[in-house]
DNA sequence: GCCAACGTTGGC
DNA sequence: GCCAACGTTGGC
C-alpha cells in the first residue's frame, strides 16, 4: 500500500472540512506529475493532508483513497477554476479521486519543521521549489510525520 | 505582494 | 525537438 502527500489551500478547504464531510472529491489538479499518481492511487492508501499558503504551511492531518481515478467533471464546468477547454470529451485528460477522513493531527507539522527534520531529508515537498500538489511519500517519512502530529 | 522555480505552450 | 515566453504555484 503507498503514501501520498497532497495539498490543499485550508481557505478552500482543510483538514477541518474533510472531517466535517467525511470524505471529498480532490477535484481541480490540473498539473502532469501530480495527475499521474493521482491515477496509481489505490483504495486503502494514506494520503497527507498538506495545508499550503497557510500560516504555517505544513501537514495538517490525514486522508485515505476511498475511491480511485476517474475524469473530473470540473474540466468541462466552464463556471468552474478549473474549467479546461482543451480537455477532450472522452475525460481522459484529468482523473480526480476521493478522499475519506482518517484524523486530524493535533498540531500542524510546518514545513519549516520538516524540512529541519533529518528522518524526513530527501522528502518531495521540502525540495527547494517543489510545487508538485500530489506526490508519493515513503513509508518512513509518512510514519514520522505522523508521530509528529500526533504530539501535544 | 514579491519572486524563484518550473511546467506548459507554441514558434521555428 | 529545441527553447523562449508565459503562467502558475507557493513560500516567505
């Protein structure tokens, strides 16, 4: 079973939305990379909940894939963000999935900290200029930053 | 709001 | 298929 980290803006929606709703379509990645594991996601997978542009940016909780890939409506919703009028009708351009709510952590684990942390160096989204929304995480590193969360 | 990083597009 | 221009992400 894989890692995952995925971001979110917590003014769009966090970590405190995810468990008010139990579970939520992760509409609107729009990037290569990032759609690519999206689709190797299986169901059972734990994702990081990553909080960014927030104050602090930093792992906030986490999800698990309750269902896999497939197309996201929002690219052919013209009064969606993420409308995309190059999509092709067949939605094989953009998959999105969902998210159950697993917990949320007690504090948040900033970046600032992660990228301190030496059990956590080589971790995708402390790379300098990493902007990748979706990206795998080792099962070490997933597991120390959820110690770390889970500290009062 | 600035700006570095970098993915994507499109001209050639 | 190279590469410059452009747009976007996201930390700070």
């Amino acid at each position: 079973m894989a890692r995952w980290l995925a971001k979110s803006e917590p003014d769009v929606y966090g970590i405190d939305d995810l468990e008010r709703d139990n579970s939520t379509t992760w509409e609107g990645v729009r990037n290569f990379t990032a759609r690519n594991f999206l689709r190797a996601m299986q169901v059972g997978d734990l994702v990081l909940f990553y909080h960014s542009n927030a104050v602090p940016s930093g792992v906030a909780g986490v999800g698990r894939v309750v269902s896999t890939a497939s197309p996201d409506p929002t690219q052919f919703d013209q009064a969606s963000d993420y409308y995309d009028e190059t999509a092709p009708p067949d939605g094989s351009r953009w998959s999105w999935v969902t998210v159950g709510f697993v917990e949320r952590f007690s504090r948040v684990v900033a970046l600032a900290e992660i990228k301190a942390d030496p059990q956590l160096e080589g971790i995708e989204v402390a790379r300098k200029g990493s902007r990748l929304s979706v990206c795998g995480v080792s099962d070490a590193h997933f597991d120390h930053i959820v110690a770390l969360g889970r500290q009062s």
